[in-house]
C-alpha cells in the first residue's frame, strides 16, 4: 500500500514538473520609467498638499480613490478608515481649527514606483497648532493611476507622534 502512495506521489511530481516545462513564459512587465512617475507623483503631491492648505475638502476628496482606506497606527490602537469617514474626518478637522492658524511641514521622502500606474511613497507631515504642541505622521501610502490618467491615493499606513 505505501509503495501505491509513493508511486502515485512521483507520478503527480514528474507531472507537474512536465506542465511546467511546456507552460509559456510569463509576460515580463511592462518597462517602468520611475523618473516619469516620480515627477507625477511629486506634482500629485504638491496639487494635494495645496489642496489642504486651502482647506478644500472637494480636492482633498477627489485625490481619494473610491476604495481608499488608511490604517492609522496610534496610542490608542490602530484606526482603519475608509473614503466616506476620512472625508467627513477631515470636515470635522477643518471645522475645529477655522479659526487657528495651521503650520503644516512636509516632506516627500521616497517615490518607488511599482508599474506605470502605481507608486508607494513615503511621507512625513509636521502639523502643528500656534502653542498647542506638535503632531508628526509617518506615512507609507500607495497611489494609482486611474483611466482618467489622474493619480489617487489607495491605501496609507501611518503612525502618528504628537500633541
């Protein structure tokens, strides 16, 4: 009986092994210019990064993907937020500091890009309320492309420092 097994072990090895060999080879991707995406995905970032300085929920929102989610590390766990709450986030955000003067500092710190249409970037923001402390993000976010050719954030991890 043990032998059967073994036998039958072998034959599907030396099967699979053959399949294998006559499969064709995958597709090699597609060639990747990443200073081309990295210079979208730094204009992408300073359109974006205009967009909260003129507190303009509306641009902030169409930068979001429809299936973005952010995963927001923080002392009190971790946060998970998709479009829809990150949005009315940010109108709540924007409504309790109308009247405070936001200082904000930003840096892109890397752009890797993944194929034409997706990028991971990592970025640090500063933000900071006149005398009411400073809060600090670390963020590893992932963009893509869509048909419209308009870059959109996807996904974005962060861990967050501060006040």
């Amino acid at each position: 009986m043990q032998w059967r097994v073994m036998a039958t072990m072998v034959t599907l090895i030396l099967a699979l092994g053959a399949a294998a060999q006559d499969a064709p080879p995958a597709e090699p991707a597609p060639a990747v210019d990443a200073e081309d995406v990295a210079t979208e995905i730094h204009e992408f970032y300073r359109e974006y990064w205009k967009a909260w300085d003129d507190r303009d929920v509306v641009a902030i929102a169409n930068a979001l993907s429809k299936e973005f989610v952010s995963l927001s590390h923080t002392p009190q766990g971790v946060v998970q937020v998709d479009k829809a709450g990150a949005v009315a986030g940010l109108r709540r955000f924007f409504e309790a500091v109308r009247d405070k003067e936001a200082i904000w500092g930003r840096s892109l710190l890397s752009v890797v890009p993944r194929s034409p249409t997706e990028a991971i970037a990592a970025v640090r923001n500063d933000f900071s309320l006149r005398e009411q402390g400073t809060e600090s993000e670390l963020t590893l976010e992932v963009l893509r492309k869509g048909p419209d050719n308009h870059w959109r954030l996807v996904r974005k991890w962060s861990e967050r420092r501060g006040f």
